[in-house]
C-alpha cells in the first residue's frame, strides 16, 4: 500500500489499514506487532464476544479480573476501529481508537502486563493513522509522540511521527525519526522508501534555489529579473525622449516652413527677407505678449468676480439681520436653500428632509412613550435569577431559569462570567496533584503555576432554559518529583489545555498535550516512572475541570 507521499510501503511498521494488524502473526517482518499476545478465556475477535460489567463488583481476582476485564474491553474498540477504518468512517475510528486508550489508562504505566503495553502501542499509532488520513498532521505527529513514550524505539511510532512531519516541512525530525527506526529494523522498507523521498525532496529543493539564485544574479550579457524593471524604466524614458526629440524636429521643420512663406511675402511687398534666427526671435516675442495680455485679462475678471460676491454677500446680510433680531431659531429662504435634505419642523427643529412628523390623533393613539421609574414595591431585577423550587420545569426534566425583571418574554439573554470562571479555574488547576506508585516508583506530580488562561465564559438564558457556555485556553507549569527518593532530581515541565470548551468537556474529549522535552529532564532511574506519573496528572486535570464546571453550574 502507498503511504501519503506516494511511496510504497511494504512494512507492516508502515501498514495504513488497521484491520491488517490481525495478520501480523503469519507476516515474516521483523516489525513489532499491533495486537496483544490472545488474551486466556476471551478473543478479541470473537463476534459473540461481550462487554458486560458483570464482574466488576467481585474481588475474588482483584487487580487481575480488573485488568484482564480493560484488555478485552480495549481489544474490542480496536476491533470496532479497525472496521470503521475500512468503510472509511475516520471520525468513528479515530473515536474508538481513544475509547480503546482509555480503557487501558487505570492498567497502564511502570511493571504494566506486555499485553497491555502491546495493546496500548496498537492504538496510538493506528489513532496516529488516521488522524494523518483526516490531514490532522500535528495531532497525528503528537499522537505518534505519545507512543514513544512508552517505547522510544517502536518502528511504527516513528515512522508515523516521521511522515506527519514531513508534512508539516519538518523534514530534519523526519530524517532523525526514520534513522532510529532503521537503527531499530534495518530492512525496514518503508522506512528506507520514506528516508530516501525526504533527501530527494531535499535536493529537489536545493535545485530549485540554487537556480533560482542563479537566474538572479546571472551575467555574460544575459538579463537578470532583479534589475528587470529598471531596465523597462529606462527603455521606457529612452523612447519618450526620442519621440519628443522627434515632434520638436517636426514642429522646427513646420516653423521653417512659415519662415520661407512669409519671406516670399516679404520680397513680394519689396522688403528685404528676414533671417531664420531673426523670424524665431519675432515669434516668441509676439508669443510672450499675447501670454501676458491673457493673464491680465483673467486676472482682472477674476477680481470683478470676487467684488460681485462680496457685494452679494453683504446685501444679503444686511436684509436678514432684522430678521434674526426677531427669531433666532427660524430660518431666512436662503438658509433654507443652502440646507439641501434638511426642512424645520412645527416645534422649530431642524431635521431630516424624510423625517416624518406625527399628527395630533396618532399620538393620541400612542399616549405617553418616556420612561417611566419602576414601583418602589417591585421585585429588584436581576441580570440571571438562581433557580428555586418555584422555577419552571423544562421539557427534559430539568429546572429552567428565570429571565431577569428586563425580559418577561424568556428571550435571549446573557451574563458575563469571565471573571469568576477565570479565578476558580485557575485554583482548580493550580490545586491540581497526583500521587501514586509503590516503592522506589512512588512519585508525586503536581501544578505549580498557571502561566496563562485565556478566554470567556458565561451563562445565557434561552427559551427558559439556562445554558452555560465558556471557552479557555490554559498553559501550566509542573514539577514531578520522587517520594521514595529524597535525592532524586525533580523534573519539571510545560502542559497545555488547548480546547476547554463547553462544547466536548467529556473526560474522553478533554485534550491535555505536553510538551514533547523536558524543560528538566528526569534522572535515567526514574524516568519511567515520572512520564506514567505525567500521564496520570493529566487525568487529574481533566478531573479538576470537570469539577470546575460542576461549580460553574451550582455557583450561577
């Protein structure tokens, strides 16, 4: 099967169908496989195959029934996955797919089952698949990220981080990830195919820029498009210089013409002819003084036209200062010509020419429009009432909310909560800690500071119903840090929230993203156990916003 770039891909560590990972048993490639060892007592491919809790409640097997129960349930999302993913049904995969992690989540991390591990690997890199198919590059590449975080040298893992990579023209980290994964599988196809388009599109582009480089700064006669407009410019005024050298030759010729003509009248009449200089000297003189007679001449009408208004304007001053005397409000006709689109109304106002005025009987009909103080006994009005016992109830069960005193009618109306949501969300989160593991293992991963939280939140009342909208976007700074170890070194980095929206604030939906390094890396001893304890403190943010948003919901 090809890959996104068009390469073929013959590895199964490069596989594009999910539903292929079954198969991988029978494949002779050294590639890892995407399914778990059979699970005893349970197929993940059996049709008849159940879900059921049934015993969840029993702890006659404890951790183990647990854990085995989370592997089925996992393996059958990814069987669903695989399934829509043939049909083509992306968003239905990609769903399943996480569905599949989740259920994985309470059993994974340090000394987790192979299956497990196996399982858990499976789906990040098929969800890395098709978040790639859905041109999702960056999700796709952080997904991949996550994988490799429980097997630094998984061959799918980077592979699918390389070529979403490359998409995104981070071509120098594809090359990196497609070396480690031929350092880990060296006859790996794909990888090699993928390597080798990368370096060709690198030296495509090398050409291309070395050419055009080239093209630029060319010499041996041959143009350059860098100083191509100047060259245009200065063939441009060439040309018109020459054709005004041309019209002034043409219009000298016609002049000589005249001179000849009118040195045939002379000699006809018995005078002497008249050089050529002498004539062109006569001329221009006789131009300048026509010139001069002409601008005087404007120049005088010019004055007589001034004079003629200033005398118009003092006349007509003169007949309306009695007038303003009389009524400063009422307007002279010529100020009312002057006002083009404007006209005086009964009370004196000056309005709109389209203003319509209302007759004695509509406003009767109308009676008193101004506004009104409300009665000192009415209900003080409220922007949003809390709900009570005496609220309506909605259609779904629910209490609806009052409108406010303002808006009997029940329609929309909002209030500005940003304030609050931004205060208590970032105590949640700042409040935000895990702890777990057992011996040397146990750590403790805690919120530090919120570095940023951006966004609004609100509450709205529509149709008698209350709906409660927000949308933040939080960046937070944590520290983890062994409690078995007092002299292991502390690692600390940077976590995103980049969607709390009101939109898909489910557990499953609630995107937590760390950045890929550590701003302070853990020791080598611990490093598996601080990256299971980051996962788990993502799980405890999405904890703390969902009970944000149950404050939110009690608070207004």
């Amino acid at each position: 099967m090809s890959d996104p770039e068009g390469t073929a891909t013959a590895s199964p560590a490069a596989t594009e169908d999910p539903a292929q990972d079954d198969q991988k048993a029978a494949s002779p490639s050294p590639a890892l496989p995407d399914d778990p060892p059979a699970l005893p007592g349970a197929s993940a491919s059996d049709d008849n195959s159940t879900t059921t809790d049934e015993g969840d409640d029993s702890d006659a097997e404890g951790g183990d029934q647990g854990g085995a129960d989370a592997l089925v349930k996992a393996t059958l999302q990814k069987e669903e996955g695989n399934g829509h993913f043939k049909t083509g049904n992306w968003d239905e995969a990609a769903r399943c797919y996480r569905r599949g992690t989740n259920r994985l989540k309470k059993v994974s991390g340090p000394g987790a089952d192979p299956q497990v591990i196996a399982l858990q690997l499976t789906l990040q890199t098929n969800l890395s698949m098709v978040l790639f198919k859905q041109s999702k590059y960056r999700a796709s590449r952080d997904v991949a990220s996550k994988a490799l975080e429980i097997d630094p040298n998984h061959v799918k893992a980077l592979y699918r981080r390389a070529v979403a990579c490359r998409k995104m023209g981070d071509l120098e980290d594809a090359k990196k990830d497609l070396r480690v994964a031929l350092t880990a599988d060296v006859n790996n196809v794909a990888c090699k195919k993928e390597l080798a388009a990368i370096k060709k599109q690198v030296e495509t582009a090398n050409k291309e820029q070395k050419s055009a480089l080239a093209k630029a700064f060319s010499s041996g006669g041959k143009s350059s498009f860098l100083y191509n407009d100047k060259e245009e410019e200065e063939k441009k005024k060439a040309q018109e210089k020459k054709e005004a050298e041309k019209k002034k030759q043409e219009a000298k010729a016609k002049r000589k013409q005249q001179w000849e003509d009118e040195c045939v009248k002379r000699m006809a009449k018995g005078d002497d002819a008249i050089s050529f200089d002498d004539w062109e000297k006569e001329r221009e003189d006789k131009e300048k003084k026509e010139q001069k007679e002409r601008e005087a001449k404007e120049k005088e009408e010019r004055k007589k036209a001034a004079a003629a208004r200033k005398a118009a304007k003092a006349s007509s001053s003169n007949s309306s200062k009695g007038d303003d005397d009389d009524d400063d409000d009422e307007l002279t006709e010529q100020e009312l010509a002057s006002l083009r689109g404007y006209k005086k109304t009964k009370d004196g106002r000056t309005t709109s020419y389209f203003t319509r005025e209302l007759s004695e009987d509509e406003k009767q009909r109308i009676g008193d429009i101004a506004p009104k103080k409300l009665d000192s006994g009415a209900a003080t009005p409220t922007l949003l009432s809390t709900s009570s016992s005496s609220s309506p109830t909605a259609v779904d069960g629910s209490t609806a909310s009052r409108p406010s005193a303002w808006n009997q009618a029940g329609t929309w109306e909002e209030k500005d909560c940003t304030t609050w949501c931004q205060d208590a969300l970032t105590t949640k989160l700042q409040s935000t800690i895990y702890s777990g593991g057992n011996g040397d293992g146990a750590v403790v991963a805690k919120i530090t500071k919120v570095d940023e939280l951006t966004g609004e939140g609100s509450v709205a009342i529509a149709g008698g119903k209350r709906r409660y909208i927000f949308d933040f976007h939080a960046k937070l700074k944590y520290e983890i840090a062994s409690s078995s170890d007092p002299e292991a070194k502390t690692a600390t980095g940077m976590v995103r929230l980049p969607d709390i929206c009101s939109t898909h604030i489910d557990d499953d939906e609630l995107e937590v993203v760390f950045d890929g390094s550590w701003k302070k890396a853990p020791s080598s001893q611990h490093a598996a156990a601080f990256t299971a304890a980051r996962t788990d403190l993502g799980n405890a943010l999405r904890s703390a916003v969902k009970e944000w948003v149950q404050d939110f919901n009690q608070q207004f």
